[in-house]
C-alpha cells in the first residue's frame, strides 16, 4: 500500500551522495513547507545514503523558506562506525543551501525491562475526545496539519478561539490519515506537526519558523498513534525554544525533540 507521507517524502538517487525529490503542495504553512516535512526530506536522503535503518540524533538548520517544487538533497558520510553513521546533508533550491542537516544513523535497539525512566506519558483525553487540529470555526486553520489527523487535548485549545489559556503547552495525538504505521522516520515530521505552545499565550498568533530543530530518536514506535507534548518555558529576545516528547501506543518513549524559533511577529 503505498502512503501519502511517503510519496510526499520520496527521494531519488542521482548520484553517489545526490537526491533529487519535489516539495509538494499542501504540505506547507502559508506556502513555506512545514519544518518537520523537510526534516523527513532530508532525512530520508541520509537514510538512502547510510542504508541505516533509524535516525539516532539528526539536527536541522533552517537558512531560508522552501516552497512546493522540486530541489536536490546532498549527502556527505562523515564518519562509518559499527553502531552509526554520521552525515551532513543540505537541502539545496536554486543553487542555494536552504536547510543544512548534521544526523547520526544505525538501528534502533529494542526497549526491554533493563532500562531506566523516570519521564512519564502525558495526561491526555482519548483520541475520539481530543479536538482536531483544523475543527470547524477554527481561528488558525493550517494546510499542513491537513495533511494527518492530529488532535489536541481539550484544555489546549484556547488559541483556536483566538484566546490564551496562559500556558505554553500544547498536547495531544497524532496519526496518519491513511494508517500509515509510526516509524523513525515519520518522528522526524511530527516532532514539528503541532501548533506552537506559544499560541497559548499572550504573544502574537503568527507564523513561528524554525531556526534549529534537534529530534533524538529513543525507540521504534509501536502501532499508528503516538501521544505528544510540547512545552516553551523561555520566551525573550524574539525567540522561543520548545521541548516534546512523542510516547507510543505501548508506552514507551519514542523521540524526544528540543527547537529553537522565532517569535511570530502579529
């Protein structure tokens, strides 16, 4: 069965170290593709080019806004050991590195009772009682979040109602549309698929981009839903920094993903 998230992903070997692939439309953020969309771009470049299965730690910088079309993804091995590989990657438009990746791949180790965690699931509503992202009479609609089903807890809502409930946090469920299982790779988009914290605060509702985003991968997710949090507790200087944690249907902490962005301006 082919997916939506991995046709909008695909990527097309050139040459030894170069992917061509095709922003796609629909994917973006007032016409700027969503930060976590070229996340799994890119890292599905390095994933083609390592033959590692999982992202272990990837980073992003993000130099300039891409829209739908087609660019080049360039791929340089760093580093080969026995447990990672170690790649730069840049996404280039036009000539010009927009997003510039430094990521560590190999295979992902299965979780067993020989571990130690004191993090814990967030509280969240089940999935059929959270609110769609793009509900009906939404103050905020997004092309991008229409692209999967996300749902957020019911106390995180306020910005949707052009209101602040006062705190940065924002949770709540996602899944792919077409049932499309959660593996590393989607982790790697959906660490940046929700709404922002700040919305639910008493700052500007606008466009918040990415300047560096970082996703640590922790385990294979299990089944097709992942629970989410999102939390900003610095916001100064025109910048806000946001931490998640992404839990899998079995419990287990999946990813966890720390971001640093720049204030919407109203």
């Amino acid at each position: 069965m082919s997916f939506a998230f991995d046709s909008a992903t695909a990527v097309e070997k050139m040459a030894e170290g170069r992917y061509s692939a095709t922003v796609l439309p629909g994917w973006d953020i007032m016409g700027n593709a969503n930060g976590g969309y070229l996340f799994a771009l890119g890292g599905r470049a390095m994933r083609e080019h390592s033959g590692r299965r999982d992202p272990f730690t990837v980073t992003a910088h993000y130099l300039a806004p891409v829209q739908a079309g087609p660019i080049n993804i360039e791929v340089d091995t760093v580093k080969t050991g026995k447990l990672l590989t170690t790649m730069n990657a840049s996404i280039v438009v036009n000539g010009r590195s927009a997003v510039r990746f430094l990521g560590a791949f190999g295979e992902t180790a299965d979780v067993t009772d020989d571990q130690f965690v004191s993090a814990t699931p967030p509280e969240i509503p089940p999935f059929e009682e959270c609110v769609p992202r793009n509900h009906d009479g939404t103050a905020m609609p997004v092309e991008f979040a229409n692209r999967f089903d996300s749902r957020i807890h019911p106390d995180d809502t306020a910005f949707l109602r052009g209101e602040t409930s006062g705190v940065a946090v924002m949770r709540g469920w996602f899944e792919f549309g077409d049932g499309r299982p959660i593996d590393t790779l989607g982790l790697l988009t959906i660490a940046d698929s929700f709404a922002p914290p700040v919305f639910n605060v008493p700052v500007p509702k606008a466009w918040v981009p990415t300047i560096e985003l970082t996703v640590h991968v922790r385990a294979v997710p299990v089944g097709t839903r992942v629970a989410c949090v999102f939390r900003s507790r610095v916001i100064q200087g025109g910048l806000t920094e946001e931490d998640g944690e992404m839990w899998d249907q079995a419990g287990n902490l999946v990813a966890q993903s720390r971001q640093l962005a720049l204030l919407g301006r109203g």
